[in-house]
C-alpha cells in the first residue's frame, strides 16, 4: 500500500516500486483508491491499493 503523498500522477501504463503497471481505477472512496494493475514479474492481475494523503500514519 501506498500513500498518496509519496505517489506521483497516477496514470495508466505508469509502474510502481519496478513492478506494478497500473491500468484502471477499480474503486474510490473517502480512504483512497484502488487500481486495477499487473504484476510485471509474476505476469498476473493485481489491485493497487492506494491511502490518502490526509489520513493518519497507523504504527
């Protein structure tokens, strides 16, 4: 997971971290957003979960 403000535009083709190639938004809410991705070495869909910027750090 990822927070927001460390994140740069999320864009479709844009890969995370060397491994996640995002394609689409899945799903958002008042936490954050969840994007459709895949895997680059494992060559399988993923979810790409990403915390807003504004919420709380959890230890």
């Amino acid at each position: 997971m990822w927070r927001a403000e460390e994140m740069q535009e999320f864009t479709p083709g844009l890969v995370l971290r060397d491994r996640y190639r995002l394609k689409s938004v899945l799903g958002r809410g008042a936490m954050g957003q969840v994007r459709e991705a895949c895997d680059v070495y494992l060559e399988r869909p993923v979810a790409v979960k990403t915390v807003a910027a504004d919420l709380p750090a959890v230890p």
